[in-house]
C-alpha cells in the first residue's frame, strides 16, 4: 500500500493527478526541468525536484533520473500521467524492479500493446477486426515498406509504433512521395520516442474516429465506460472530443465495448486503457490502437459517467478490485472537450509562445477547466502547447454545444494567441451541430476567416499603449519607509498611552 506518489510528468495531467492524490490522502512529488521552475503542479506537489534542463529528453525522459528522485524522496509510487515515458516498458519494468509501484499497466502489456504492430497482431488473433497494414511483418526498411505500399493500397497512413497524437505520423497519397515521408517520420518518432521504427496502415477515407475507455483489476474485471468520438483533427491532433458520439446506437456501443474489453483481455491488461476504432460509412468498424495509459481526453467520459477514472487508477494499482461492474455504467446527458491550445489559426496554427499576462477562466453549471497555467506563466517551445482542456456538460448534446459556445465567450487569455477563435466557429459550424463530421472535416470542409476591424484594431493599439505606460510607471515607483518606522495608528496608539 503506497503512501507517496511521484508525478513523472508537467502541466496539466500533473496538477489533475496532484489533486486526485490529495483527495485519497496520499503525499504527491513533483519533477520538473528548468523551462518549469514556476509551474502550478510544482506549487501544488507536496515536495518538487528539478530533473534537468529544458528539452524533454534531457528532463521528463530520463527514467534514471526520476527514479534516483523517487529513491530520494522515498515516494512507492509514481504515476506517469499521458506522453513521455507513460508507454515505456522498459520504465514500467525499472519500477517494479526498484519496488515502486508504476500506476498503470504491466510492462508486458505496455509492451504487447504499446508496440502497435504488436498489438495489431495480437487483437487480429483475438478475433478483432484491425485495418489493413503491416501488422504482421515487424520491423521492415524503407525499401521493404515502399516495396509492401502498392499491395496495401493509396491513401495510407506511416505511424510509428512506438507513438501516439499524431507525432511520427505521414499520409501518403503517391508512391513517388513515400521516401521523403519516411524519412520524416522516422526523424519524428525518433526525436518524440526514441524509437524511429514505422508501420504502415491503409487511410480509411470518411471515418470516424472512436475510442473505448477500458478499467481492468487484477482480479480479473474488465469493463468499458463508454466511447467517446475524437474525429474532430488536425494533422492527426485530436482538436475536441465527445461523449456520448453522435453515430452511436445501443448495438452499435455493445459490439464494440465488447471487442474493446476482448482486445483488453487478450494480453491480461490491468489499469486504465483505450481501445481505438476507426467507423467507416457503412459503420464498419477496425481496431486501431491501444493506448495503455490514462488520455488526455478522459474528462469526458467522467463528466457522462461520474467515475473518477484517476483514482480509479489508484485504486487498482492498490490492488483493489473494480468499485463498478458492467451494467452499473450510466450514461448521463453529453459532454464535450475543446483542447485550447496556444496557436494562431489565423496563420496555419502556428504555435505562439510568451508570458500569460491575464487569464480569466469559464465558470458556472456544466464547466470544467483543467489547467497547468496562470497569469505570469510563459508559454516556452519545448513542450505542447496545450493550455488547458475546456470541459462542459449538458443534459443533451445541443445544451452542451450551447454551454461550450457561452464558456468560449467567457475564456480570456492575453499574452499569447489561442485557437479559442477555432473553437467558437467550429461550435457554430451546422455540420458540427449535426454530427456530420469525419477525421478529414477540419482539413477539407472547415474554414475560419479572420475578421480585422481597423477601429478595434485602434483601440487594441490604444489599450496596449496605456497598459505599457502604466506598468512602466509602476516601476519607476516606490514608497518611502516611514521615519517613524511604523504606522501612524500604532504612533496615535503609543501617544495617547503616554498621556493617561
């Protein structure tokens, strides 16, 4: 039974597992690099190390680092949150190994399942339909893959197998242009993972992109708490998600949570997981991916279900079994997340960096803010630029669109540009509002045009000026210590004592 989590991981993720951590009672260590010196999870942690400059490969991806810090901290445990090294076997295995409890799967499914090849091959032998690739071959060259390519079909998709959020990824259209893209993603996976190895996957045109969330003990429960729908991208950058999906259907959600819960079973998983599908026209649907660790998006499906899956993490990685059985899951009403991220989508999302001088945030029935910044912050290059998840509720999906429209009104951030504009005209987007979206809709069917006022384009001018000038004589001030050295009520105080 561990007393002491260490949060091998920043931002946002951090501080949510921070706060799940505090509420069961249990000590929480932050790590952070020098980019992170003033980061929230670093003021919310109980105790803060630093790891080590600013690139993540010299910080939040030195396992032996972390480690030596949980030694030094005395934490067992250490939750690693989504990225960086949530999908390392080999850090899973150095836990058990140092007799730290890791909270999340076991290392051999990390590894069956973490490795997409592999876990293509071992969910297509469990009788899940997987879209078509090299699933079955391993690791291939170049040569080999271009040589492979014309047999599984244009458009395709190269994916690194040791990835996830659309790092290391290439579509491919034409056979001429395949080993330029190679390359590319194999530089990608390389500078994200530290494995640049690549498969390749048939481009299921009109898709929908659907995800199951799975909780699995070790006693042997396996239950799924509904799908959420991640179709809305960018580049293969999930942009928003719901739940419940607008094409979903009660027969449609039992087939597939029950081949989510087979993929599960398939290599014994324990903790919280994904199962990806991709949905095409005719509402076929394919194995994806696994993610075997906690996703960015899980809000949603806590907001539909009231399950709190962070601690339901820590609870099985206790070695208790599940709180809930199959038919104890309710959905209720719709959610839906917009990632605000720190981009430009009026000039091809281009990330902005800076210093976060104001920020107010959304509040009131319904909203959810989960965030890893405040006002002073500073956005820097080296990691996501994800500022916060905006979270909303609704008791249907269109009070839920109404409620996200209000919230994205309310959000003020000043210091760097947000893709909160893209958010706003997608919510009043009509093929949004009816669910008639796939993973290309953002890409092929979706504009945002920029509106320049010169009049507010004056008064922003004017109100930047005097904002300047103002903190400029802020500076230029200070205020005298009094001769007295004291206040003049406590003076008034001591005199008329003298005098009685």
């Amino acid at each position: 039974m561990f007393k002491k989590v260490l949060i091998a991981n920043r931002g946002e993720i951090a501080v949510r597992v921070i706060r799940a951590c505090r509420e069961v009672g249990l000590e929480t260590v932050a790590v952070f690099s020098e980019a992170d010196r003033q980061a929230l999870h670093v003021r919310l942690a109980d105790e803060a190390y630093l790891l080590g400059p600013a690139p993540s490969r010299e910080s939040y991806l030195r396992m032996d680092k972390i480690l030596e810090i949980a030694r030094k901290s005395g934490a067992d445990a250490i939750h690693p949150g989504y990225g960086f090294l949530a999908e390392r076997e080999e850090f899973a295995a150095a836990c058990a190994e140092q007799g730290i409890t890791f909270i999340g799967p076991k290392p051999s499914s990390i590894a069956a399942m973490g490795d997409k090849m592999t876990a293509r091959e071992t969910v297509r032998k469990a009788g899940v339909p997987v879209v078509p690739g090299t699933e079955d071959v391993g690791n291939l060259s170049d040569e080999e893959l271009l040589a492979v390519a014309p047999k599984i079909g244009f458009p395709l998709l190269i994916k690194a197998t040791a990835g996830g959020g659309g790092k290391g990824m290439r579509e491919v259209r034409t056979l001429e242009e395949m080993p330029g893209l190679l390359r590319a993603a194999r530089r990608e996976a390389e500078a994200a993972f530290g494995d640049g190895n690549v498969y390749l996957e048939k481009l299921v045109t009109g898709a929908r992109h659907i995800e199951f969330q799975i909780l699995a003990d070790a006693h042997g429960n396996v239950i799924h708490l509904g799908e959420r729908d991640c179709s809305i991208q960018r580049r293969h950058q999930k942009l928003v998600e719901e739940a419940p999906s607008p094409i979903m259907d009660e027969e449609l959600r039992r087939k597939m949570g029950e081949v989510a819960v087979k993929a599960a079973q398939a290599v014994d998983y324990i903790n919280a997981g994904t199962i990806e599908f991709l949905v095409d026209k005719d509402r076929n649907f394919y194995f994806l991916e696994m993610n075997t660790r906690l996703q960015v998006e899980h809000p949603v499906t806590e907001m539909v279900t009231g399950i709190d899956i962070v601690k339901e993490q820590i609870r099985i990685a206790r070695g208790r079994p599940l709180q809930y059985k199959q038919e104890d899951i309710r959905f209720n009403g719709a959610a839906i997340e917009c990632r605000i991220n720190a981009e430009d989508p009026y000039s091809n999302f281009m990330p902005s960096t800076g210093r976060i001088a104001h920020s107010l945030l959304p509040t009131g029935p319904g909203v959810r803010v989960d965030t890893g910044v405040y006002p002073g912050f500073e956005i820097t290059p080296y990691y996501d630029p994800m500022i916060s998840k905006l979270i909303v509720w609704g008791e249907t999906r269109a009070q839920a669109i109404l409620r996200m429209r209000r919230a994205l009104e309310e959000y003020r951030i000043v210091g760097v540009r947000t893709n909160i504009p893209f958010h706003q005209t997608l919510m009043d987007s009509h093929r949004f509002m009816g669910g008639q979206y796939d993973t290309r809709f953002v890409e092929e069917r979706f504009a945002i045009q920029e509106e320049r006022d010169p009049a507010l384009l004056e008064i922003a001018a004017a109100l930047a000026t005097l904002a300047a000038h103002r903190q400029t004589e802020r500076a230029a001030q200070f205020v005298q210590r009094n001769e007295r050295d004291t206040s003049n009520w406590k003076w008034v105080g001591r005199w008329e004592r003298m005098h009685r």
